[in-house]
C-alpha cells in the first residue's frame, strides 16, 4: 500500500497509457503506426 502511496502520479499515468493504447488498437490503428515506424527507420538507415 506505501508503493501505491507514494507513486500515485506514475501509477495515473500508466493506466493512462494503457487505455490510450486499448484505443488506438480497437480502432486498428495499430498497423498505421507500424508503417510509419518502419518507414522512418528505412529512411535512417538509408535503404529505403
């Protein structure tokens, strides 16, 4: 119980995350952010 005292911000901000991420993955956004993701590390990379 003192660990949930003494981190409640941090512990908010998790389940924040969690439930954005839950979203995005219900609307299938998921594959969009992959593209992108890949996209930009080909582009650093130089092979793209």
């Amino acid at each position: 119980m003192n660990f949930v005292r003494r981190n409640r911000i941090a512990l908010l901000v998790c389940v924040v995350a969690v439930l954005c991420l839950a979203w995005g993955v219900m609307q299938g956004q998921e594959q969009t952010v992959f593209r992108k993701a890949v996209n930009i590390c080909m582009e650093c990379i130089g092979l793209g």
